[in-house]
C-alpha cells in the first residue's frame, strides 16, 4: 500500500482533484465506476501517473491505500454517497475515514455523522469548479475535529492560498457544517452572479450599451473595490464573440439560467432558520422567473417590453454593486449566525471569509476586509463593523438612485432591490409589525405586546 489517500469519482472534479493531489506529492489511489475512465485518466495523468495509482475494484482501492485510510468521494449528491459508503464499510476498518466531498446537502451529512457508520466520516465542501479542484479550491470541512486534523496536512497542500499564503482550507465545525458553509457559499455565489447579470441588465437595455463596452466597464471595475473572480469573468465573457459569426457571445445566448439546487437550499434553509437573506432568495426567484421563457415572451407580447431609456452614470452603477455586495453578504453572515446558535456549532465568520478569499467561485479582495472587519467585531452584523458601515453610507445612495431610476423604468434589479428593503427595513426602529399583530389578535386572539410594557390579552375589537 503506497498511496497516502484514495479517491473515488473521476468526473470533472475528482480527476482534477486527484491530479492537484498528485502533484503535491502525495501518491493517490483512484477508482472510477466505470474502469475504462480510470484507464484513460492514469493514461493521461502524464508526468504525475507515477503518484496515481488506478484500480478497478474497490478491494484493490482499499489495498492500495495506507492505513489508517483516508478516502475521498467525489461523486453526486444523495443516493450515490449512500451507496459508495455502504459498498466501502465492510472493506474498511473502524479507524478508516471517508470523506464526502460532492455538494452534499448538509442535512445529509448531519445524518450520516450521527449514523454511526461503522468508519469515520467528514463532510467537505469543494468550491472553485474545476480550475479550482486542479490548481486549488477553496475547501470547508465539517465533521470530528481529530479526524480532519489527521487529513488537513494534504487538504492545506491541495488548497488555494490566500495573497498572505494562509491556505483555504478550514474545519468549520461538527457534522455538516462544512456543507452548511459551502451551501451559504453557493447561495451568496447565486447573489453576487445575479446582481452583476441586472447591473448588465441595465446597461444592455436601459442605456443600449454594447457588449464590447460593458467589457470595459467590467474590466475597469476589476481593478477596483469590486475586484473579483465574478467580475472578471463578466468582463471576459462580455468581450468574447461567436465563433459562428462574430456577434458578441452574450447576444446569442439563451436567456434560461440553469441550477443544480444549492442557491435553493440555502434560501429554503435560509426560511427554516428565519434568517432573512432576500438578496439570494431574490437570486434564485430570478432564475426561476429566467426559466420561464415562453410565458415572458407572452407577457411581453401583451403588455409590451421596459421602456427604454434609462441612462445611468457608471461610477454609480459600480457603487450600487458595492453596496448590494455588502448587503448580500452582511444577510449570507447572519445566516451563518443563526445556523450557528441553532446547531450548535460555533461556525467562524472570519475563517469563513478567510476560506472565501481565493479558490473559490465568490473569491473578491472585499472578503479579505470583511475577514478584517468581522475578526475586529464577530459578533455584529458586518454592515455595523466601522469599515462597512462607512462603506455602506458612502454607497447607498448610489443604489437607492440606481434602483429607482430602473424601477420606474421597469428594468427588474431584484436582488439589488432586496438588499435595499433589507437596509430600509432593518434601519427602521419602529416598523409596521404592530399592524400584523393587530390583525393576528382580530382573527386568531393571539394577543399582543404593548410599547407601555402592560399586559393586554385581547384587544377592543368589537365583534
Ligand atoms: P461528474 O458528473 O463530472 O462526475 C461524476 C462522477 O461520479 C463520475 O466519476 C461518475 O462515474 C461517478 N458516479 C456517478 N454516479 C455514481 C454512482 N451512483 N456510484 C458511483 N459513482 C458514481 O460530476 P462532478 O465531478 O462535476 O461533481 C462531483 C461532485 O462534486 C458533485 O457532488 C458535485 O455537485 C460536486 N461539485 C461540482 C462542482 C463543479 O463545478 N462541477 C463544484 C463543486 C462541487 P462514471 O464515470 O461511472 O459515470
């Protein structure tokens, strides 16, 4: 037995993580479902086959992988996982460790913690697509603290590093919290990406903007307080064209925006907690509106399209960004937050912007500030740490304007317009829940509080 760990699944993530592996130094065994990808994959493992070592049984996986074993699983979410550790248990000794690494939902890995499977368990999110598995992703452990210390030599080695070099690797606590963060990480992705599409939004069809000048613009904003991996990549995207004929790439693209479910999770979560994180609930209702295609179509035929024009200046444009970007990751913390005191796991909002800062998908230079900001006050919500809050005054009313001037143009800026009725609403010390609390005790005698503190059972409503 030669390897140092096992991994099994060579899709797109599991090849480009065991190859970041390999390359490492750290010898890894593979097994793949079907034998002929694991052939190919050694096949074109190059100068790093000499520290793969493919096997075609799960037995041989096993016999390949030095003890106590650790093994990865990068396969789908569900049923596959079930499957994979039920078929590993009896090959594997108690002292084992099978790490799941896919997009599990964390409910998922709660239950397979507290299952007491027969070999130790960790739950792992993965996050930075493909690149990022290859060259280093941004990595969220959960599950038995000793078991991921035993591990992290290799995952600390596989991770990205941050500009100081700190890898982006870290325990986040019991069961599934790992999963839990990779899933908040996911829905916060859905936020960022949705509020950059309605801010492109507003340039292509409120201000006729080509798509070769929203490159530039996007471009410029990279090399500012937006700089990310988000932001760069809209830039590209936005200057790349149709090999079949030259128009801008965006222009023939299908308005119709996939999802495999992990924005939904977070929001669905999100409504259990009662933590409100309407920028991404906003985010995922968008590409759900976005799958609507031919109903759109209809209603547009019906009652016509936006009116155009709606010409805003770009430096408050990009401060309407900073400011929703704030205001979806002060909700995305809070969340954190909630999670946190509700499963009792003591998550760590700075190691978690920390985690975020490279490798992965939401990777921007603002989360090493709110890592600053949230290490100096971890338990306020971010919009109160000082460096925000500064941020946040200075460009708030970017976004104001910006989201009025659309709406009354009828450009949709949903998740920008959700972080702005968050801050409206959360800046409001007597809101209009005395209303709702009325009305509960009119129809349903649920009583109510009263501001003098005296107490009041039922109101005078009459009959
Ligand atoms: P792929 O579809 O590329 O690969 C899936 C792999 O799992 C294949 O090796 C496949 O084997 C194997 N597999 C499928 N079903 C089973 C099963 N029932 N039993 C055993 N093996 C099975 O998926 P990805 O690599 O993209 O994703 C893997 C995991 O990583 C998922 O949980 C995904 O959500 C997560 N993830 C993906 C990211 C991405 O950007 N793609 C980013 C972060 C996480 P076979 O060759 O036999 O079909």
């Amino acid at each position: 037995a030669d390897a140092e760990i096992g991994l099994i699944g060579l899709g797109t993530m599991g090849s480009a993580l065991a190859l970041n592996i390999a390359e490492k130094g750290f010898p890894v065994a593979v097994f793949n479902r079907t034998a002929q990808v694991t052939r190919d994959f050694h096949r074109e493992s190059g100068e790093l086959a000499s520290r793969v070592i493919p096997t075609e049984s799960l037995e041989d996986l096993v016999a390949a992988i030095k003890p106590p074993r650790a093994i990865i699983l990068m396969v789908p979410a569900g049923d596959p996982v079930d499957q994979q550790i039920k078929a590993l248990a009896p090959l594997l000794a108690p002292e084992d460790l099978v790490i799941d690494a896919g997009n599990a939902n964390f409910h998922d890995t709660n239950r397979r913690a507290n299952a007491k499977l027969p070999v130790r368990f960790l739950g792992m999110g993965v996050s930075g697509g493909e690149d990022g598995a290859r060259h280093g992703p941004s990595i969220m452990g959960g599950g038995n603290r000793a078991d991921w210390d035993r591990i992290s030599p290799i995952l600390t080695a596989i991770a990205a590093k941050a500009e100081d070099g700190t890898p982006c690797a870290t325990w986040m606590g019991e069961q599934g919290a790992g999963h839990f963060v990779k899933a908040v990480h996911n829905g916060i992705e859905y936020a960022d990406m949705q509020m950059i599409a309605e801010i492109y939004g507003l340039m292509r069809d409120g201000m006729s903007l080509p798509a070769l000048r929203i490159a530039e613009i996007f471009e410029g904003w990279n090399e500012g307080p937006l700089q990310s991996y988000l932001i760069e990549i809209s830039g590209k995207v936005a200057r790349a064209s149709d090999p079949h004929g030259g128009q801008p790439m965006l222009d023939v693209i299908l308005d119709r925006a996939g999802q495999k479910g992990t924005g939904r999770w977070t929001a669905i979560e999100a409504q259990h907690l009662a933590a409100p994180i309407p920028v991404i609930e906003a985010a995922v209702m968008a590409r759900n509106i976005s799958a609507r295609l031919d109903e759109r179509k209809e209603i547009q035929d019906r009652f016509g399209p936006a009116p155009q024009p709606c010409i805003i200046e770009e430096p408050i444009l990009e401060r309407a960004l900073i400011a929703g970007k704030i205001l979806c990751y002060a909700q995305g913390f809070a969340m954190i937050s909630a999670a946190s005191e509700k499963f009792g796991w003591s998550l760590p909002l700075p190691e978690i912007a920390r985690v975020w800062r490279a490798g992965c998908i939401i990777r921007s230079s603002m989360l090493n500030d709110m890592a600053e900001a949230l290490t100096e006050h971890p338990d306020r919500n971010l919009i109160m740490a000082p460096a925000f809050a500064t941020r946040l005054e200075d460009s708030l009313p970017a976004l104001r304007q910006v989201v009025v001037e659309a709406t009354r143009q009828g450009h949709p800026l949903p998740a920008l317009a959700q972080g702005l009725i968050w801050f409206d609403m959360m800046r409001t010390g007597r809101g209009t829940a005395n209303m709702i609390q009325a009305q509960r005790d009119f129809f349903g005698a649920h009583g109510f509080e009263r501001l003098d503190g005296r107490n009041e059972p039922h109101g005078p409503w009459g009959s």
